[in-house]
C-alpha cells in the first residue's frame, strides 16, 4: 500500500486550517511541505515558520522538502520546527555526505531528491545512508505540472539498486502523480507517493486520497 503524501503547495492559504483538518480526517499518510528558495528554483514558498504551523496543525508526519541551497544553513531550524525529515537535492550539495550526516545527527530522517536529469547510479555510494530517495518526476518549482515518463525507468533502476545493497530505503515520486500514472508508479516499485493538484483541486480530497491509498 503507498504512501500517500498531500502537498501542501496546493493547499488554499487563505484556508489553511480548512485543508490541515481534512488531511488530519483523511488516509493521508504525511504532509509534503516544499521548501523553495527563489535560487534553487524559480520560485519561493515558505520557511520554517510556516513549517511550524503545519507541526502545529497535526500528528502526521512531517516529510520536508528542501529545494534551496545551502540547506545546512537551515537544517537546525526545520528541526526546531518540527520537521521528521528533511530532503535535500543532490544537485544543492556539493558536500552532500556532510549535509546527510548533519541532520541525521539533529535527529531526523534524510531523503535525498533527484531532478529529472540526474541519474540514479549517483546515488551508488550514498544509499547506505538514508531514509528515502525522492525522484523529482516534474522539474521542481511549481506544482501541477505533467508527470516525465521516463521517470518509470529510473524507479525500476533505484528499486534494483536498493534490493541489490538489501537496503531499507523509500522511493518518493514527486511531481504529476494522477489516480491515472499511480498504479504504474507503483508497480515500478515506488513507496511515496506525492500528490499536490490531484489531491487539492479534486471535487473530493478526501475520496481522492482515499482511491490513491487503495491503488
Ligand atoms: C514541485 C514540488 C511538488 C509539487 C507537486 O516542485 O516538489 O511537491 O507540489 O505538485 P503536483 O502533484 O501538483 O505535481
Ligand atoms: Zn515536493
């Protein structure tokens, strides 16, 4: 069974608490807080304040994502926050050993994300070291965009990899995740999965949720 990850980039702003409870009354597994820096991407979101109020808001966990540079900077802050993990791009780290190591020992989990070019064999030498690989399946700035095929590929690749290394480690897909691809996305051996516009522009979250739950 997936699980399921709302974005909360889709979320009504001006309604937070609104979206916040029907998650919390939901099969939604995790909030999927994207973190964007204006740098990394073309776009910003919101820091580690808003982040608090989403910790606030439920008991759910708390999967980060980080599409900024120099996330070390602000490691210790999502931590305060209330974040359980923290993902970073592998493409934003240039000591990306150091970076995992670092929040690991602010005690949270670790995810390293993927852009649509990087390829998995990168993550070769790191795996042994984290919770979870996030594969962007979009070009990471915006939500609603359409899901890149080849994305399948790399799924079935990292999924080969990880049982080769007998690892525990989760695959997040990120990006265009429709009640449409998801049953594909799975069976290429996918764990996560994020879902922004699917979810929040549906004329019924919650069932929504509930038909990606049972995919
Ligand atoms: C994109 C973000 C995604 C996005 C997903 O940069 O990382 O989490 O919100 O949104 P959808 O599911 O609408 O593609
Ligand atoms: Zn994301």
């Amino acid at each position: 069974m997936p699980i399921i990850a709302p974005s909360l980039l889709s979320a009504n702003f001006l309604d937070l608490k609104t979206d916040c409870d029907m998650l919390n009354n939901s099969r939604a597994d995790w909030f999927h807080l994207d973190v964007m820096d204006g740098r990394f991407v073309p776009n910003i979101s919101f820091g580690p304040m808003i982040v608090e109020f989403f910790r606030k808001s439920t008991s759910k966990y708390c999967d980060v994502h980080l599409m900024i540079e120099e996330p070390e900077k602000f490691a210790e802050a999502f931590k305060k926050a209330g974040a359980d993990n923290l993902t970073i791009h592998m493409e934003a780290c240039r000591h990306l050993h150091r970076n995992i190591q670092q929040i690991k020992s602010l005690g949270m989990h670790v995810g390293v994300a993927l852009n649509p070019h990087t390829p998995v064999d990168l993550l070769k030498d790191i795996l042994q070291d984290i919770d979870l690989v996030c594969l962007m399946s979009v070009n990471p700035g915006f939500g609603g965009q359409s899901f890149i095929p080849h994305t399948i590929y790399k799924i079935k690749q990292l999924k080969e990899m990880i049982n080769e290394q007998l690892l525990n480690v989760k695959i997040e897909i990120d990006g265009g995740v429709t009640l449409e691809n998801a049953k594909s996305i799975m069976d290429a051996g996918a764990d996560v999965l994020v879902a922004g516009n699917t979810v929040f522009k549906s004329a019924d979250p919650v069932a929504t949720i509930e038909a990606l739950k049972n995919i």
